[in-house]
C-alpha cells in the first residue's frame, strides 16, 4: 500500500473555512494600516544568503532555511570543504535562502528602490517566512507575518502611531492583550550600570528568554556567557521590577542616573507613554483628563500598556523603543513584536536611515481567535444558495437567475451534474449551504422558483427578483 501523503513538520494545510477565518484576520489588519497611510509592497520568498547572514544574530542565522544550488550543486567543491564546519560548506552550497523574516528584505529594498521612494516611506507587507525552528505549540517553521514600518523619520510619533495600530486590530478582533514596552537605550544604560557594557548583545538575547526558562536558568545563561557573578546580583532587582510605569520610570532614572544612554531611553519611552496618554484622553478613553502617564490598567480599547524592563527582543539590530504583545486569556508565545532599528539600511549601504516597525504573528492570532470562538459570524465566503440540477432546461432557466444573484453579490453555485435529488442536498448539508434553490417544471411554468431553508425545512414559493431579499432576511 502507497505510503500516506504528509506534510514538513512545523506547517499546515487550511481548508476552506481556515481559510476565510485567516483572511478576515488579514483584512483587518490590513484594512487598520490602510487607515495610517500604510502602502502594501511584497518580496520575492528567496533572498540571497549574502542579504540574510548576519542580520538575525548567532541564534537566527541557525535558524535560517538554505536553499541548494540548482545543479550540479557540488561542482567545485573540494574534499577538504565537505569535512569543513557547516557554516562554512552551506556558504559553498548554498547561495539563497527563505527569508526569516519580512523587515531585513524590506530593508533591502529600500536601498535597492531608494531612488523610486517619498521619504518617510510607510509601508505594510503580508506574507510567509520560514524558520528552521523545533515546531511546538504555537511556533511553526512557516507562517505569516503581517508587517508594518516607517523608515526615513526619527520622530517618535511614528511609535506612538504603531501602538495605536496595535490597539485597534486587537480591539477590531476582541482580543484583550498586554502590550508591553521597553527600549533597547534602557537596556545598554542597564548593562553599563553594572559593569558588562560589552555583554549587551549576551545580556539581552538571555533577558529575552526569561518567560520561557525563568529566571535561574536566565542567569545560568549569564554565567556561560562570561558575566561576573557581581553583575548578575546587580542585575536582578531591575529584573524583578514592579509598580506602575510611572513608578518603574521614576526607579530608573534614579538608577541610571549619569548613564547618558539610559536616561536617553528612559526619555524616549516616557514620550511615547505620555502622548499616547493624551491621545487617548482626546477620544473619551479611561484615561481622560489625567496628564500623568498611563498606568497598567485600562489603557486602550484592548487591554493593559505595561512599561516591562525584561523585554529584549533578542534580535541584534534594535537600537530604541521596542515592543511586544500578549494574549491575555490564552497561553500562547507572543502575538506582536516590533521595535526602532535605526542602522539597519546601513548594512546594505544606505547609513543614517532609522526606521520603526511592528509585525502581527497572524497564525497566533488564527489560534488565539479560535481558542476564544472570537470570529464574527458572518466570517466566511461559502455558497449561500445552492440550484439543485434537475436537468439541460431547468438548468438554461436557472443559470440567468443564477447570473442576476451573483451580481447582487449573494454566493451561489448550480450542482454540476443532474443527479438524484437527495445527492445534491446531502452535498448542500455537508457544505453548509443554508439555502437550496428548486427549478422544476411546475415552477417554471409560473416564471419562479422554489427556496428551501435547510436549516428549519421551510419552503417558499418566489418570484426569481425576491430570493435576495428573502436571504438577507
């Protein structure tokens, strides 16, 4: 017996109702970037290996799908390279890859179209990326990402116009969240501080894994990474922080007190906490009439705004503010991330370019919505009236009417064949079909037709311009 067809690891098949539920996932976002200006741009799957290495950190280039040279791959390929060290024989190999990402293709893009671009440039991407990860629960190794960025501006207000963002697609879905905010400057303030200015890049990647291992295994990681013991003990109550983002700020300052870069970020962060205070206090929101800045409870039409100073984001090409979003009534990884990376054009030769960008997980959200039962019930794009086929002139009789109801915009299809009427319900029942339309000669010969309700069994006589008005009934 043949063997059962099956499908990599880490990826997934949707069917049709997967499907409509996964477009009104990306059609709000969509519709909400379209809102601030956003202009969608795609990019090809493969990039070349020499525009993803090295922009991901150690840990991403690992996770990085290889693509083999198109034929004969091993052609000057000397024996001594294939006992080599796998980075170096993938370089050989290999000279695309999966993008891991959808912000590192759009930074090469910008210099390649540089040219052709308005600056500030306002763009929104929704597509696949692929990531050679050990698939558990809520990761996979292909999914999508749903992509915002701002690049050529340095005002803040490009920060606090992504928040917002995030606030409405999560509202617009019904999903209450934390949105959590940190900056990258806080963090060298923080490493400066206790004397492992150099470790930041060790520092954060291990800082950003403490949901997932906690805390002892978090500073284990800092002691493999050659962080003294001191700085570690210095390291914890900042870790450990709690209070009210205003009380956290307040703490900060006072512990980086002459760091330059901290109380930068410190600065830079309060800005974003306090405008979007007041915008929030212009639109009736809980928060309206305070000046101070937003405490956890109540901000938004989402959820919680919470200033978390453990936040990383364990990608090395972050500089300023940075963000992250979690589901509040499911057990899930991340759901949004995103952050200021003001050099990262300059890696394809466009220096002093900073942009700021967001990217919505939509497989989370997809799984988050269906853990909550949270989609609309109008979310779907199957048939709504069902011509049963009772033969050629029934069918000629039906196919005008079928063509008037399309253009009203009502979802119908005529059964292909002329087969035994309980095979064509039977068909309507398993696909849903709430309403089956019945042309047989009696009906003709009165110039209507007859509607079945399938779901309480009632039958209609109508004129063919009714049956729309009596669906949407």
């Amino acid at each position: 017996m043949a063997q059962k067809p099956s499908i990599p690891k880490g990826t997934r098949d949707f069917g049709p109702q997967e499907m409509s539920r996964r477009n009104y996932i990306f059609n709000t976002i969509r519709e909400v970037y379209s809102l601030y200006g956003f202009q969608q741009i795609e990019t090809p799957a493969m990039e070349n290996l020499s525009t993803l290495m090295g922009k991901y950190g150690e840990e991403g280039d690992k996770l990085l799908f290889k693509i083999l040279n198109s034929g004969d791959f091993l052609r000057g390929i000397a024996p001594e390279d294939l006992g080599s060290a796998t980075g170096h024989l993938a370089a050989l190999l290999c000279e695309k890859g999966l993008r891991y990402d959808l912000t590192v293709p759009f930074a090469r893009y910008v210099v390649q179209h540089r040219e052709e671009l308005a600056l500030p440039f306002r763009r929104y991407q929704i597509q696949p990326v692929w990531r050679a990860d050990r698939p558990q629960k809520g990761r996979y190794r292909e999914f999508y990402q749903c992509d915002a960025d701002v690049v050529g501006s340095d005002s803040l207000l490009c920060e606090v116009e992504l928040m917002q963002i995030i606030d409405e697609v999560f509202r617009r879905f019904g999903i209450r969240v934390c949105i959590k905010i940190n900056n990258r400057k806080i963090l060298s303030g923080i490493a400066e501080m206790i004397g492992a200015a150099d470790k930041i890049v060790d520092i954060t990647v291990a800082i950003d894994k403490l949901d997932k291992i906690g805390l002892e295994a978090v500073n284990q990681e800092l002691r493999e990474d050659g962080i003294s013991e001191e700085a570690i003990q210095k390291l914890q109550p900042i870790i450990n922080l709690s209070g009210s983002n205003q009380e956290k700020i307040q703490t900060m300052r006072e512990a980086l007190a002459g760091i330059e870069v901290g109380q930068k970020g410190i600065d830079e962060v309060e800005y974003v906490l306090r405008t979007l205070s007041d915008s929030r206090s212009l639109s009736n929101s809980p928060l309206k009439g305070e000046n101070s800045l937003p405490l956890r409870e109540g901000w938004g039409g989402s959820g919680l705004l919470e200033l978390d100073l453990t936040l990383a984001r364990g990608l090395n090409y972050y500089t300023g503010c940075i963000f992250e979003v979690k589901a509040l009534d499911v057990e899930i990884g991340s759901i949004t991330g995103g952050g200021r990376y003001d050099n990262l054009t300059g890696i394809f030769g466009m220096p002093g370019l900073s942009g700021v960008g967001i990217s919505f997980g939509a497989d989370r959200i997809y799984d988050v919505l269906n853990q909550l039962d949270l989609y609309p019930e109008a979310v779907t794009t199957a048939t709504q009236v069902l011509f049963v086929n009772f033969g050629e002139k029934e069918t000629a009789y039906s196919l005008p009417i079928i063509a008037s109801l399309r253009r009203q915009g009502i979802r119908c299809e005529i059964y292909p064949d002329a087969s035994k009427m309980k095979k064509q319900m039977q068909y309507a029942n398993q696909k849903g079909i709430p309403f089956v339309c019945m042309t047989g000669e009696s009906e003709m010969a009165e110039g209507k037709v007859m509607l079945k309700n399938m779901t309480t069994g009632e039958q209609q006589l109508l004129a063919p311009e009714d049956i729309s008005r009596f669906i949407a009934n």
